[in-house]
C-alpha cells in the first residue's frame, strides 16, 4: 500500500485544475458578520470597541459592521456601557432575540413536548400534547398542530420559525421514520419534506438517543469526543460519537443497541419488521422482571426491578444487581470490541435509578469480558435530555439560516 505522503497528487481525468476561487468582499463581510453574531452569543453585549478588540477588526470596520447588523434586524440597541478613561459611555449593542425562532419536539407515544426558544436562546413557549387530545389531526400533522399551537401562544407567527428539530424514536433513513411502529401514522415516505410544506422552515428529524448524545457531548466537562451513550430506559438504545459527531450509519441505525445479537439468546430473525432485536429480549424490561423472579424479587416493571437490586443490602438483591450488569456488559463488549470508546455513558431512568451501584458493577463485569475497560460514566444531562439535545440542534440550524442571511 502506498503511504500518504507518497502520494500521486497529479489532477485525474474530469478533475478541475482551476485555481481556488479568491474572497470576495461580499463573502468577507459575510464571514465577519458571523464571526461578530457568533461572539454576541457569548458575550451578550458588545460596543464597538469590543468587536474590534475581539475581532481584530479596525474601528472603522467595526462601526460598519454594526451598522449593517443593525439594519439588516439582527442586532439593536442596548444603551451604553460604563464610561472609560476618557469620560464617553460606549454604545451597545445585543442580538434581536425576536431575528429568529427554533422549535424543537420531543415526540412519543404518550405526547408531543414542543418547545420554542429565539435566536438568543431565552425560552418561549412550552407545550405538552397528550395522546389522548383530539386536534383532528394524525401522525407528523399533528405535531405540525402542536408547533402551530406553541408558536401562537407565544405571539410567533409559524412562518417566523427559522428551524425545527424533531426528537423520535426510530431512525430516519432515507426520508422514512423506520423502527417505530409504536408512533402510529409516522412512516409514510417523505416526512421532511411533509413537514417542510406546511412550516415553511428546515425541519430534521433525529433519533431520540442520538439527540441526548448530543446534549452529553456538549455538556461535559471532558475533552471525550468518542465515546457510546447506553439509553436504559422503558426501550434499549444507543448512539456512537466519533470525533465530536453522532455517527448515524449509512441507513440512520448506527448505535442502535436494541439489535444486537449477543449469545446465549434465541436469535431474533426478521428485526426490522417485528421491530425487536436480541439485546433487548437480553436486558429490555420484561427479561428485567424475569430476572428479578428468579432472584426471588417481585416487581411488576424493570424500573421496580432497578430500585430493589441497589435499594437493600441483601443477599439477592446482590446478585440480582449483577446480573443484569452481567448482562449490559454482554452487549457493552461487543460495542467495545468495534467502536473502542474513550468512556461509556449509560444513561436513561433505569441508568438514573441503578447510579453508581449500577455503573460499578457493569464496570466490574466488562473488566472480564472487554478488549479494555473504559469508564463507565453516569449522564451530565438528566433533565430531559432529548428536548436539551433538540434544542441545541434546532438552535444551530436556526442560527446558521438566519446569520447567513
């Protein structure tokens, strides 16, 4: 194999040979804008002095910046700062929190959790959609209902929405929610662009897990840009970052942990369609409460099962605790063996409910059948970590589609 510095660099045939094309003034005042938008979200208010000392920019150029930012709606007036040494109060300014608007959904089959949040970030609008609720609508329209309804209750119009994110169980392969049978009327063909028709505004539609992933990646306080997050909660669930991205696959179901097929359970033929794989018959929550029985604890759920195997000191509740992290390592080995992730994150209720018991005896057991041990971390984001992670994701979109403008 020949080594990459050795190289042919030579164009191949149909390759360009044209050279770069040189930046324009229209594009360097573009990329200056967002370099400037971009410190306001972290600074909050700035003057003129402060851009060009953050930027690097003359006072000139810092001063036509801001007046173009401010014509064009995207920053405004925030009154003067503290007087310098000579004696002048700067003027300053912050974003228009009202430039743009992201929406982000947490769907299930329970409800649909809409939240609404401006360019800044502050919150807007939070809406609950049960179940149960008759809107007159099905499947992805009836989350477009729960948007419109969020929005108007908020005073946004839908049209000023600038980016919605879409948190569902399932993956989104190629314009198709697959593996969610449990959310009725959502798999028809081209949901995005459904979506899209009647908001009028980028919509994405992520796997739930993957956005708590996100959330964790960008909430904690290490430097881990690969690691794999276990969701352990009413489903089995998982999601790969690789060099600080979630990795989806070539078909949106890299991560899904629910799939694998350890040994030692009846292989699960046909998965796609009956929608189940061998990890979950292994750890999903009715082989929980079997385990449990078999330790002589009654529990009606997998989170019962949870609170009794860390909550008392006996005897079975011992051994049931490290059964069922016998039986997460199982599926954690076989990741470990493919991924090689910096640490492990289990998160989730049941994750929550097990805690450091819980990741102490699944780090114990993978140390007997993993290539390596990694840590094995709780979550940093607990409070809701799909909506944070949608959030997030929505945020971004609606950032980049309004300061690029």
């Amino acid at each position: 194999m020949t080594s990459s510095h050795t190289r042919d660099a030579s164009p191949r045939r149909g390759q360009s040979t044209a050279a770069p094309t040189p930046a324009t003034p229209g594009l360097l005042r573009s990329l200056n804008n967002r370099v400037v938008l971009d410190l306001f979200i972290q600074h909050t208010t700035l003057s003129r002095g402060d851009v060009g000392r953050l930027t690097g920019l003359s006072k000139p150029t810092a001063s036509q910046l801001l007046v173009r930012l401010e014509e064009s709606g995207l920053v405004v007036d925030a009154g003067v700062g503290t007087p310098g040494p000579g004696g002048r109060a700067p003027q300053l300014y912050r974003l228009n929190p009202r430039a743009g608007y992201a929406a982000a959904l947490n769907v299930t089959p329970a409800e649909i959790h809409v939240r609404i949040v401006d360019i800044v970030g502050a919150p807007v609008a939070d809406l609950h959609l049960a179940d149960d609720v008759d809107t007159g609508e099905v499947g992805f329209r009836r989350a477009v209902a729960a948007i419109r309804s969020a929005a108007e209750s908020a005073g946004i119009a839908p049209d000023e929405l600038s980016a919605v994110v879409v948190g569902a169980p399932g993956s989104y392969d190629p314009d198709q929610l697959r593996y969610s049978d449990h959310l009725h009327d959502w798999q028809e063909p081209g949901l995005v662009a459904g979506f899209e028709s009647l908001l009028a505004c980028p919509v994405r539609i992520e796997n739930d897990v993957n956005l708590v992933a996100v959330a964790e990646h960008r909430a904690a306080s290490d430097d881990a840009d690969n690691f794999f997050l276990l969701w352990l909660d009413e489903r089995i669930g998982g999601a790969m970052v690789i060099d600080g991205r979630v990795y989806r696959g070539s078909h949106g179901a890299a991560g899904e942990a629910a799939f694998i097929q350890p040994s030692g359970v009846p292989v699960v033929r046909n998965p796609a369609r009956v929608n189940r794989g061998g990890f979950e018959d292994l750890v999903g929550e009715e082989a929980i409460v079997r385990l449990a029985a078999d330790h002589g604890i009654s529990a009606a759920s997998a989170s019962e099962a949870m609170a009794a195997a860390v909550a008392t000191n006996g005897a079975e509740a011992t051994a049931l605790l490290t059964a069922i992290a016998e039986r997460y390592a199982v599926g954690l080995a076989s990741i470990h063996a493919l991924l090689d992730p910096r640490k492990i994150v289990v998160a989730g209720s049941l994750a929550t409910l097990g805690g450091p018991a819980l990741r102490s005896a699944i780090t114990a057991e993978l140390s007997t059948v993993a290539l390596a041990t990694p840590p094995v971390l709780g979550a940093t984001v607990t409070d809701d970590p799909v909506m944070s992670g949608a959030l997030m994701s929505s945020l971004e979109l609606a950032r980049d589609r309004v300061f690029s403008t």
